[in-house]
C-alpha cells in the first residue's frame, strides 16, 4: 500500500516547551475528529509518551531489532480512534544502534502510515532527533516554541537544519506558554524574520497557547490528557489543531489497531 496519509513531526529545539503534551492533544482532537490517529513516540532513547498516558508497552520498541517482531505488535490502545506506538527509555540496545539498523527501525515504524488517517510523531527534544524523525517520510513539521529567548534560538537552529535536509518540507509554529496572543505572535514574528533573511525559508503561525499552571497537575492524570474539557492549555492546543492544521478527510482503512 502507498502512503498517502499525513505524517505529523513534532518537534522543538530544546526540552521543557510542551511539545509531547501538544503532540498528544493534537492526536486527541485529531482522533476526536473521527481520524484513526497514530500517536508514535519518536525519541528513540527516552521515550515518555506511554508514562504520560498511562499505557503499559505489551513489548519494548527494540524487539522489532529480532526480525521477527512486527510493528502492528507494538501498537497500543489509547482511545476511541487513538493508538500509541511506544517507544523505550534507556535501552542499551536502542542507544548503541548502527546507521544502517536505525534507518531498517525508521522504515519499520513509517510503514505503520498507511494503516492510519493521520499519525502524530513526537520528536526527542533537540536536533538530532527531530531530523530523524522528518527523515521518516514526514509530511509535515510542527515546531513547538516559547517567548523565551533560549527556546526561539534553538527553534531557529531547527529550522536551519530541516531547512537543509527537507526544503519542501511546510514548517508550522506553534508559541506555547505565551502570556498573551500578542506576546506568542511577536515571538513567531522574531523567528520567521530570521528564517526569511537568513535561510529565505517561509513558516506559518498555527497560533499562540497561554501558560496554565493546571498542567502540572494534568501531566499527573492521563485521563486530563484527553479529556476535550481538560487543562486550558489542552484545550487551546487542541482548537489550534482543529482549525489551523488542514487534514485530508478520514481513509477508513483496515490496518494495526483494528
């Protein structure tokens, strides 16, 4: 089967931005929408994604390194529409990985697409990771920010180097914790001027999240997670997703998690 459905990085340029929370409203709303939604965590080295929804892996994502394992057999359950391809945290097996295992791993997980309308990729913190993870057939790049300094630098650094490596690749930023819409839109404003002097790489402004300190105690109850009625937050992200990320309309196909 060709893969024609979505594939969804996101990504940040340093950790502590809200990235893999967003990533999990987005495939939240997206399955709400009545999408088969793959949600797959996508650093490959510490892995969160299963701690933060409560899920407990059936087996580790190094067992698809046997040859025997397939990736259907990794994929869990989350919620109505919604399926999470965990990943590990602090395997041996999976850090000390050869380019040419890694790029075998990367083929495996990206040949789950297709059993799927849309699937959600949340990327390690930092470059490497976020790389890899457009390098796996991604069809788009959500870039997750804050107004901080330090977080618009590394975000740029993003854009920098997925620039080089998938030019045609549609970046989207998202500026999360943000005092205001005004305080979100000047950040984005800063780090697309950047990217079209330096780079003349054109990005979209998805929209602004305002801090909530509800999320400290949502992160604790998966269930606040994907609740539509959750944390602030959650619920921004999770309207940002509806109206401003364009998805093609539900395959219906059969495929892992029937």
């Amino acid at each position: 089967m060709s893969i024609t459905a979505p594939a969804l990085v996101v990504g940040s340029g340093k950790g502590g931005v809200g990235k893999s929370v967003a990533a999990i409203a987005m495939a939240a709303e997206f399955a709400a929408q009545g999408r088969r939604v793959l949600l797959l965590d996508g650093d490959q080295n510490l892995g969160t994604l299963h701690v933060l929804l409560g899920i407990v892996p059936a087996l580790p994502l190094e067992s698809l390194l046997d040859g025997y394992t397939s990736p259907e057999a990794l994929v869990a359950p989350v919620a109505p529409n919604l399926w999470l391809l965990p990943s590990s945290s602090g395997s041996e097996a999976m850090y000390g990985l050869s380019p040419t295992d890694r790029a075998r791993l990367q083929r495996q997980l990206s040949g789950l697409y297709g059993n799927f309308d849309v699937t959600v990729i949340d990327a390690g913190a930092g470059l490497e990771s976020v790389v890899r993870c457009v390098m796996m057939r991604a069809t788009r790049l959500v870039l997750i920010t804050t107004p901080e300094p330090a977080a618009l630098t590394d975000a740029y650094a993003v854009v920098k180097i997925v620039s080089l490596q998938a030019p045609d690749l549609p970046i989207d930023v998202v500026s999360n914790r943000a005092g205001a819409e005004a305080e979100g839109r000047a950040a984005y404003e800063r780090l697309a001027a950047a990217a079209e002097r330096f780079l003349r790489r054109g990005l979209r402004y998805v929209g602004s999240v305002p801090e909530d300190p509800g999320m400290r105690a949502a992160i604790e109850h998966p269930a606040q997670l994907l609740d539509p009625n959750g944390p602030a937050a959650m619920r921004a992200i999770r309207a940002l997703a509806a109206a401003r990320i364009d998805l093609p309309p539900p395959l219906r196909l059969a495929g892992a998690g029937d």
